[in-house]
C-alpha cells in the first residue's frame, strides 16, 4: 500500500466523535412524510441544480447539486493514450475516476482511491460507455473524472447524470445523454433520490426487501445502461424498483436538457440578426 | 537445539520417516486445458502448480528481446491461504521476487532456449498449500510443467532440499524441521549429466530418489498419452 | 482469460444457434456446463473448496481469524473478499496485471453479501466492542473459460458450508478482565449457516435471447450481461450489469426472472452434494488436482 508522505496524516488509528457519541442508531420511520419534506412511494426527486462549463482548463465540465450531494465533473481529450501497447484502432477507450474529497462524508476519508471508489469509476465508466460513440474516436482516450464535494446520499447516479452533461459539453458525440437515478427500498415502501442517512440508516420495520438500487438510463433510446443493487429484495420488488428509477430519470430530463442548451447558447451565441 | 528433536534415537524423524527418505510424492500433468503445459505436484502435504505458457512472441518492452534464445520469465507466488498464518500478498514480497529469481536462473540452465530465438517462455508456480520445501517442489512442478508444454529441456531438473542434525543428512525436509534451526539446502540437479543448476551439497542421493520418482511420473504419462494416441 | 478471437461468420453462427435454443456445445439456454465441486482441499485453511466450471477453476480458501468487530456493529463479526486472479489463468495477470480484476471482483462479492440474512454476523461475535471471527475469504483463480461469477459464488458457498470455526470459551481472569481460551479438541469447531448464501447467475445478453454460462466464444459475441445473486429462497441479494453495452428495460425484467428461476433451482442440488460430501466424512477419496 503506497502511503503519501507529503500530506499530513492523521495518527494510525483515531476515530470520528460521532462513533463514540450516545445516539440512537439512525433509524428510518416506516411511514409518514421523509426528513426533507419529500413524500414516500413517490417519484420525488430533490431538485437540483445543474450547470456546464465551470471548470475553464478542461474540454468539458459540469457541476451538479441536488439537497445537499454537491458533485463535480472534468472532461478531458480526446487524446493520445497513455498506455501505448493498448492502443485500440478501431476504438476509443473511456477512463473514469471517480473520488469523494476527503471532507466529502460524515467521517474523513483517504486522499488515496479505496476499492469503493474503484467500484464507483467501475460503475460509472459502464454506465456510460454505451452512450459514447467511441467508435470515432480511434486510438485515443477521453477522461472523466468526478469529485464528490459533499456526500448527501445517490453519489452514483448524480455522478452519472453529472459526467454525462459534461461529455456533452466537452462536445464528445454521444448517443444519447445518460440519467441516473436511485431509490431505497425500505419494506414495502421506497424513497427515490435518497438522502446519506436514508440510504444507511437501519429500518424500523421488518428486514424484508431492504436495498438500495441504482438505474442508469438513456432517454431518447429507452436503454438502461447500468444498473445496480444491494440488500435483499424480492424479484418483483426489483422490478418495480427499476420501473421507478426509469420514471424519475424522466423527471430529471428536462432539466438536463434545459442546462445543456444553456450552456451550448452561451458558448455559441446564434448570429444576431441584423 | 530447542525444543524439537529432529531426529529420534532411532533414527526417526518428527513424521516418522527415515533420515534419506523422501515424502510421498504424487504429480500429475496436463492439468489445465488453456495452458500450454501445466502439472500439479504434491510433496507430503506441500502442494504445488506450474503452468508454463509460450515459446511466445516477447511481450510487454521490445528491448528485452534475446536475438539468440529464449527469455525466460518466472513467477513465483503463494496463495494467500497457503501458510498457517494468512499472507496478505500473493507475490511482490521480496521472498517471491527472490524465489521468482531463483526459479529463472535454474530453468534458464536446463531449458534449451537456443531452439527459441526472439521468444519468450513464462513459466508461473504457485504454492497452493504451503510446508517446507517450496523451491524444491516449485522447480519439480515447473519441470513436469515444461515437459508437459514440449519444450525440449537438456534434462529433467529435479530439487530437494536438505537439513542437518548432527552431521546426519535429513532428506527433503517438512515446514516443523525447516523452523527448528539448522542448516538446510536446496539443490536443483540435471540427474543425468550430474549437473547442478543451483546449489550444491552432498545429497545426490536424495535428489536422485526425486529424479527417480519424477521420471516415473513422466514414464506413466507418456504411457497414458501413448495409449491414448493409439486408440 | 484465453483471449477469444470469433470471426463475424462465427458470430453468426453462435447467435443463430442460441435464436432455436441450441448452443454449440448443445446445451439449451438455461443449461450449465458440467460442474465439479470438491470440499476441504487445502489443509492449512478453516474452509476451502475447489469448483471447476467447464474449462474454469477457481479455489477458494477461508480462514477464520479473531479480530477487533467494527466500531458500527460491534456485536457483528464481519468477511474480508481477496480475488486473486493469478497469472496461471494467463499470463496477462501477471504482475499487477489481475488486480483490476480481481478488485471488480471481489467488490461484487462484498455487494452480494451486503444484507443481513445471507450470513448470520452476529454468530461471528464473541464478546461484543472487543473480539469477534474474521472470515478472509481468499479467491484464487486458476483458470478462466468464461462465467467467472457464478464459479466464484458457488465455490465460496461450498468453502463457507466446509468452514470449522474453532470453539472458544471466555473466561474472566482475577483482575477482572476477560481471557479467550481455544478449546483443545480440534474436533470442537462451530459450523455456519449457509443456507441462506446466495448464488450468483450470470445471464449474457445474445441477440435477442439470454444465456446462462456462457463461453468465452458466446460472450465475444454479447455486449452486456447481468449478474444476479439469488438466495434458495429466490430473493435477489445483488444486480450488476456488466460489460459495455446497454440493455432494454423489458430485457432486463426477463432476465431477473430467468436468474431467479436458475438461481433457486441451482441451490437445492448444490446443498445436497455438499451434505452427501460431508456425510462421507474419512472415507471420501480426495481427488484435489490428482484426479
């Protein structure tokens, strides 16, 4: 395990307050309105903000906020790859890296990429892939990398909706933009969109049909291009979860589109008639 | 010595067996389809797999092309439950680099790397189960393995290691007799022409019992293979 | 991973196959190749099995160590997953070359058992804040033919069933403070409940259809597929997608009803060999690589 002697580490084993502190385990309430006002068993999504082009240094960049998950997206190349021996001459290839910041979660995390972010780039890089015309991009190689600024729960699929907007700003032809949404099984009810202490917390209720599932999905194409879950649930519960997700991908949509054109308006003004 | 007494007044070590006599050895080749050669041995309760891939075009850096034989390229690793106590690598710890070392300039004596210019053979061992003797039982699984692939060798190489009580020889020793002190030593041996690809030391006859052994395993084999061609 | 080339003629030829049911080695969609499972092969670990899937062998090892329980559940013992794809499967893992594999890997296994019922935690304590079992489940591969999940999955519950973990008894020294004694008798051992292990299943996406184990050659020519891990009770414990391309919704609903129906139906068999294994007890001829 390569340590980072640059940086100041904290001593070899300390923990946050917040384990030692004497409060009742978060546990979810099995009914009645959410903690932010949302409703249960309903396609509400927080609202989000989004914005292209922040970042000026890079071809393409995003920035999403939805309640409190603050996400950055960079998009770089395409480019001469890296690794020449893996050149591809038919095909580009996608890299994603995806990292939360240090501070991003209740409890501070490495510098260093742990297995959980290398599952998230994972996920993320075949979330997107199938929406990318990678074909057109031979012998080269298109980075993309999210920050997670502030962990507040579905990172996943705001990542995705994130570094898909910035794809497209980056102007990387694409298929088809790519939406991300998750819900939180609890029971027989479920909570889209949920925030870090719903995805986490212990139910109150019964220990069936507890999970969490995340749905990539290109809209115009009606594809599902990634696709996650983890918990118990039972296979119809799955299905209408999935069902759900699709739905508020669809809920998301407008929004996208409305930042992406945004973005392509102030980049490319239209010629001023006179 | 501490603790354990090796070697019993009688003349029996801590397993039972004698001075000069070897664990049960059973072997098997052609394990694997995919590899191009493969074996599988067990030395008492040391457990070995060599897989041997190639001649093959060199990969990775051009610059380590040999215009006149072969490279010949080891790796050596041990599972990660193999030992009593779990390891946390499979390979990289500077033991495996050094038996991975050991392991190359062995096969690159006894292989005939002058039939192969421009190519490269990779032979990868890996301890299953791990007690005492890896090197030895590395190298006589890597030997069936290269047999197994074809690839023409000058002579079986066949290891053993050996330990001394005493100035008694005690043959191919078990993980409780390697820890308990003393002196041990492997040597890998071309049993035909005597030569000695790695180290030396007085226990031909050990090594010979090994070789023995072994060239029955291949005798058997190729009887198999032969029978089974005719069909 | 025996890099597959298939020509377009050939994909052809596989995608026609499986559009009638049939498949190049004749099985039909929802068929597994022939399967070996062989407990207790390693001596030196608490559990081990060795699984062979078509041309794919895996090996699996679990050792039991005692450990510190995790701050947020400190009555809960907890699994540690290492995949090792070691360069015998092909000389491309060698080095570091397996490792992005093998990290893929084993985060699924950690998702699979991310659930409070496929394995009873709890039963890992032993006293709560301070000590608890650790069970590293180490993963090695040995030879890849494609359908690299569903060996794994089977392999570990087999390794999980073969399990003995050690007895121990606390008792509580004069000062007051509390001592683990190992009961001598190596026979004295706790066993796991795995019943409720899930199975992973593999369903690759080929033409319009869906197939269950795939060959290198069958996954050359799909470009996604979905794993699912299904208990004998038919729940589903995880979804991945995997692979480059994407999928239909309505694929996707056919498909987790196709792995929960292989999945339930794959656990009842594999109990049974493995109690008929161990009914067997001494007698039972170990084979291990030999056979």
């Amino acid at each position: 395990m390569p340590t980072d002697n640059k940086r100041v580490r904290r001593p070899e084993v300390s923990q946050s307050p917040s384990v030692f502190a004497c409060r009742p385990a978060a546990v979810l309430p099995a009914a009645g309105p959410r903690a932010d006002g949302r409703r249960r068993d309903q396609v509400d999504v927080r609202p989000v903000f989004v914005r292209c082009g922040l970042v000026s240094q890079a071809k393409g960049s995003a920035y999403i906020e939805a309640g409190n998950s603050k996400l950055m997206c960079c998009v770089y190349g395409p480019r001469e790859t890296d690794r020449k021996d893996e050149t591809d001459m038919k095909c580009g290839r996608l890299i994603t890296d995806m990292r939360f910041a240090p501070f991003s979660c209740p409890e501070r995390g490495s510098w260093i990429q742990g297995s959980e972010e290398k599952d998230l780039s994972l996920m993320l890089q075949e979330s997107l892939r199938p929406a990318v015309c990678l074909h057109r991009y031979p012998r080269s190689q298109v980075e993309v990398n999210v920050m997670v600024l502030e962990n507040s729960g579905s990172v996943l699929s705001h990542a995705i909706t994130c570094a898909s907007l910035a794809l497209a700003d980056a102007g990387i032809e694409m298929y088809d933009l790519v939406l991300g949404c998750s819900i939180r099984q609890d029971g027989a009810s479920y909570m889209v969109d949920p925030t870090y202490l719903e995805e986490n917390g212990c139910s109150s209720g019964s220990e069936d049909n507890q999970g969490r599932l995340t749905v990539a999905f290109l809209p115009s194409l009606n594809q599902i291009s990634g696709l996650q879950s983890d918990g118990e649930m039972a296979e119809e519960t799955l299905t209408a979860g999935v069902r759900t997700c699709i739905e508020g991908c669809y809920k998301l949509y407008p929004v996208i589109q409305q930042a992406l054109a945004k973005a392509t308006r102030k980049a490319a003004p239209p010629p001023s008639e006179s | 010595m501490a603790g354990l007494e090796l070697l019993s007044d009688q003349g029996y070590r801590l397993d039972g067996r004698k001075a000069t006599e070897l664990r049960k050895v059973q072997a098997r080749m052609g394990v694997f389809s995919q590899a191009d050669g493969s074996a599988y041995i067990e030395q008492g309760n040391t457990k070995a797999l060599a897989v041997v891939y190639g001649p093959h075009e060199v990969r990775g850096s051009r610059s380590r092309t040999l215009h006149d034989r072969a490279v010949i390229n080891c790796q050596y690793s041990m599972a990660t439950f193999s030992t009593a106590e779990r390891k946390r690598r499979p390979h990289g710890d500077r033991k495996s680099a050094e038996m991975s070392l050991h392991l190359k300039q062995t096969f690159e004596a006894a292989v005939m790397t002058q039939l192969y210019p421009r190519s490269q053979i990779d032979i990868y061992v890996k301890i299953l189960q791990s007690d005492g003797g890896n090197y030895s039982v590395c190298v006589n699984a890597a030997t069936l393995a290269v047999i197994d692939a074809g690839i023409p060798m000058r002579d079986y190489v066949c290891a053993c290691t050996v330990g001394f009580v005493d100035e008694t020889p005690l043959a191919d020793l078990c993980y409780a007799e390697e820890g308990g002190g003393g002196s041990s030593l492997a040597l890998a041996l071309l049993p035909r022409g005597g030569q000695i690809a790695l180290l030396q030391m007085d226990a031909m006859t050990a090594c010979k019992g090994v070789s023995k052994v072994l060239d029955e395993v291949v005798r058997q084999h190729l009887q198999d293979v032969s029978v089974l061609t005719r069909e | 991973m025996a890099t597959v080339q298939v020509s377009e003629a050939e994909k052809v030829y596989i995608l026609h196959g499986i559009r009638d049911d049939l498949r190049v080695d004749g099985r039909s969609c929802e068929d597994y190749r022939h399967m070996e499972i062989e407990t207790d092969v390693v001596s030196n670990t608490d559990g081990s099995a060795k699984v062979t899937l078509g041309h794919t062998v895996v090996l699996v090892g679990i050792k039991a160590e005692i450990g510190k329980p995790r701050p947020m559940v400190p009555d809960e013992g907890y699994l540690e997953f290492f995949v090792d794809c070691s360069a015998n499967a092909t000389p491309e893992f060698e080095g570091r070359g397996g490792e992005e594999l093998g990290t893929e890997l084993s985060n699924t296994l950690y998702k699979v058992f991310n659930n409070k019922r496929s394995l009873d935690m709890k039963s890992l304590c032993i006293s709560p804040g301070e000590h608890c079992w650790l069970l590293y489940v180490d993963v090695l591969l040995l030879q890849c033919d494609g359908n690299l999940y569903d060996a794994i999955s089977i392999a570990v519950k087999a390794a999980l069933f073969n399990t003995k973990i050690p007895r121990v008894h606390i008792s509580a020294d004069d000062e007051g403070g509390k001592e683990i004694e190992l009961s001598d008798d190596p026979y004295d051992c706790v066993r796991i409940n795995v019943e409720n292990v899930p199975c992973i299943v593999t369903l690759c996406k080929v033409g319009h259809r869906h197939v269950v184990d795939a060959t290198l050659q069958e996954k050359a020519c799909s470009v996604a597929s979905l794993i699912i891990s299904v208990t004998h009770k038919g729940t589903v414990t995880c979804v991945r997608k995997v692979g480059g391309g994407s999928l239909d919704p309505e694929s996707i609903f056919e498909m987790t009803e196709a792995g929960k129906r292989v999945g339930k139906a794959l656990h009842a068999p594999l109990m049974k060999l493995l109690q008929q294994e161990e009914s067997l007890g001494k007698k039972r001829q170990k084979v291990g690589f030999l056979g």
